[in-house]
C-alpha cells in the first residue's frame, strides 16, 4: 500500500486542530496582556517615577530560614516563571503523547527547524562578539521564541493565518522551550547544594508516584510542588527546571471514565494564570530598561547587545527558514500547494520575537550591570524589529490566509464541525482522542 501523507502545512486532523485553536487562544489574549505590561514597564522605568520602579523591582521579602528572601524581579523570575514551564512542560508532553512530535515522521520538520532556529542564533551571536572582543555569555539569549508575544502580534495586526501554520509555530515554540529549559538547567546552574537537590529529586518521584496511582486532589500536589520548587532552587538549579519537571510527570492520557485527563486539567486551570499574571509581571519587572539615546546606541556598538540583535533578527529567520526548507527536500515532504515557501518565511521572521525566555536567560547570562540592561533592551529592539518585518511579510499574504481561514471554519449547515472536514474526512480525522481533551 502506498505511503499517503498529509502535505506539509496541510489540513490538520479535526480534533488535532481543536486542540491547536484552544491552546493558542489562551495564548493570544495572554500575549496582549503581555505587550501591555511590556510596554507599562518601559514607560514606567524612562518615566519621572523610575525611581519608584526601581524600589519596588528590588524590594525583599520572603522567609530567610528557607532561603527565600527575594527581591520582587527575582520572585517574578524564578517563582512566577515557574508556572510558565509548568505550562510548557505539559504541552510537550502532549506533543510529544498525541501531537506533532509522537512520530519521526510528523517531528522531522518541526524539529529539525527548531534546532536550526537555535543553533544559527547562537552562532551568530559567537561569531559578533569573537569579532568584537566581547563576552560569549549570551550565546543562548537569541535561542527562544516567545509565542505568545508572537500571536499577540498576529491579533494585532489581525491576521487570519490557517491553523497549520499556527500548528507550525507553536511546535517549533514548544521544541524552543524545550531546548531552553535544557540550556538553563546544564549551563545556569552553580553553588549545587546536593542535599536539597536529593530532596527535590526525592519529591518528583513521589510525584510521579502520586501519578500512577492515580491520586487524585490538589491539597497533594500543591505542597508537594512548591516543596519541589523551594528544594530545586535551594538546590542551585533554576527553579523554573521544577516547573517543567512536574509538567512533563503529569499524566496525558485519560483513564476509562475521566472526561479529561489530570495534564488537561492543570493545563485548563492554571494555563490562564501562567499567561495573564505569571508572565506579564516577569515582563514588568524585567522590561523596564534605559532606552535613552546612548542605550540604544549600546544596542548596535556593544558586541553583547549587538549579538542578541543579529541572532534574534537574522538567526532565526535563516536557521529556521533553511531548517525546514532542507528537511522538507531531504524527507521529500511536499509543501500545502495552496502555501509558499513565502508564507514559512514570513513565521521563520516571526519566531525572531524571542522576549520571556530571552530576558530571563539575558539576566542568568549577565547578573547585574551595564551589559544587562543593554542585553535586555537589544531583545526589546530584536523582537520589535522580527515584529515589524514579520508583519509586512504577513500582510502581503493576508488575503489568501483569509481564504483559507474561512474555507476551514465554514460550517453552513451548523452542525458544529467545519464544511471541509465533512467533505474530506480522513481516518485521523474520526480517531477517539486519548489525550483527555474534549472533543
């Protein structure tokens, strides 16, 4: 029997692209909120008040017995962000369980993409400050994409792009954070105090042990997590890497008689508060950076920043953008005929917006001082520009992505399931799903 395969970029499976349209509104509203508070904070610390911003940014409090006295910038890195990962964790279980990246043959592309987004980036940013004498510290600052923020500039400029394409982005997002997380847990951490990292160890076992048996109630894992979370970053390693521990534990298939299963569940529970309050207050007290004449000038003369803008701005669009060009040639995989390579340009530009984990790993690679804050302001500068070229490349094609929005959400006879689908099902397409998701 012959191999037949969706084109790339094709029609998604039914449920598949129910899954993809719920996690990404959540997202989107998220990312509105986000730019706000980006955009709240840079006024706020370039306002009369920055010195007000300042004090609260640094302001301590916490227990000092545990090893918690915190400033409030930090408590939004290492404590808010969190919830972030945690987020992030349970959604590359589900691809890596029921979505994009369960099979070889569906994660080639997106894969291979994303690990050529990550790799040019870092070579980029090498190669400028080997040339310019400076410091290879923030080799992985222009690594990640920050989707939300992406899909922010997508409603803002009110693009209608068809859900393959949002499938794309949010895979090579997922895969981003991944090899994040990676990088904050093997080359950010340091002072490892093994007692409390056992502990943390000893406890995601439990954790997973909670799992398997099937326990069920949030008085369980709630303090069993932020116990996790205060050991791993007692410990000496990011306390983000827990965030992402727990989610990845978290079981994504549904048992008989569960309506959704327990990764769905926190995912529905706590994705809104990851992206409405967890993230926007990190951007609010990370954001808020010098943008006077001489700082930006620093962007474009300083080895550091100036790296952060190349890699962000052309080593993401060239390392995703040939990524997925030479994966498709090498797995013979043909492009939706009714895209262009135009279109996979236009979201290789678009994956240049690397904000969240960006400035997070900015203010790991460059504790303090003159070169963060111009680190962070080249990440402002790299993602608005990504942004701005992102959406003249966009725009040009948004006609045709309206078509094919439409023709995929047309349901003239309201039965709840697009017009498209019931004239070309697929096997995929009536297959129960088993990641606890209604359908």
């Amino acid at each position: 029997m012959a191999d037949i395969r969706s084109p790339f970029l094709g029609l998604l499976p039914l449920p598949e692209r129910q899954a993809i349209t719920r996690a990404l509104r959540t997202e989107t509203v998220g990312g509105l909120v986000l730019l706000g508070a980006a955009v709240l904070a840079l006024i706020w610390a370039n306002s009369p008040w920055s010195a007000a911003y300042a004090s609260v940014r640094d302001f301590h409090f916490g227990i000092p017995a545990l090893g918690l006295d915190l400033s409030v910038g930090h408590w939004t890195a290492d404590g808010l962000l969190a919830v972030f990962f945690l987020v992030a964790g349970i959604e590359l279980k589900r691809e890596l369980v029921v979505g994009e990246l369960r099979t070889p043959a569906t994660a080639a592309l997106p894969v291979i993409a994303a690990l050529c987004g990550m790799a040019v980036p870092a070579a980029l940013y090498l190669a400028t400050t080997t040339a310019g004498g400076g410091s290879s510290a923030g080799w992985a600052v222009p690594m990640a994409t920050d989707i939300a923020f992406a899909l922010a500039v997508l409603a803002v400029l009110s693009t209608h792009l068809p859900a393959a394409l949002r499938a794309f982005l949010l895979t090579l997002a997922v895969v981003d954070d991944l090899g994040a997380i990676l990088i904050i847990a093997v080359f950010f951490t340091s002072d490892l105090n093994l007692w409390a990292l056992a502990g943390a160890i000893a406890g995601l076992v439990l954790f997973y042990l909670l799992q398997r048996l099937r326990v069920r109630g949030w008085w369980w894992y709630v303090p069993l997590g932020l116990a996790i979370w205060a050991l791993m970053y007692n410990g000496g390693v990011h306390a983000t890497v827990a965030g992402v521990a727990m989610g990845l534990i978290l079981r994504t298939t549904r048992d008989k008689g569960e309506e959704v299963s327990p990764a769905a569940r926190v995912s529905h529970l706590v994705h809104p508060l990851s992206a409405g309050i967890a993230v926007p207050l990190f951007a609010l007290f990370a954001a808020g950076v010098n943008i006077s004449g001489p700082a930006l000038g620093a962007v474009f003369t300083s080895p550091e920043p100036l790296g952060v803008v190349i890699g962000l701005v052309v080593g993401k669009t060239v390392g995703i953008f040939a990524g997925t060009y030479l994966a498709a040639r090498f797995t013979r995989a043909q492009l939706n005929p009714d895209l262009a390579w135009a279109d996979v340009l236009g979201l290789s530009v678009l994956a240049g917006i690397g904000f969240t984990v960006a400035l997070l790993i900015g203010e790991l690679a460059f504790p303090g001082g003159q070169t963060s804050e111009h680190v962070k302001a080249a990440v402002l500068v790299a993602s608005l520009t990504a942004a701005v070229l992102a959406a003249v490349l966009l725009r040009r094609r948004n006609t045709l992505y309206r078509r094919l929005y439409e023709a995929e959400t047309l349901d003239a006879d309201h039965d709840g399931i697009p017009d498209i689908y019931q004239h070309t099902p697929t096997a995929e397409d009536t297959t129960a799903r088993t990641d606890g998701r209604p359908t």
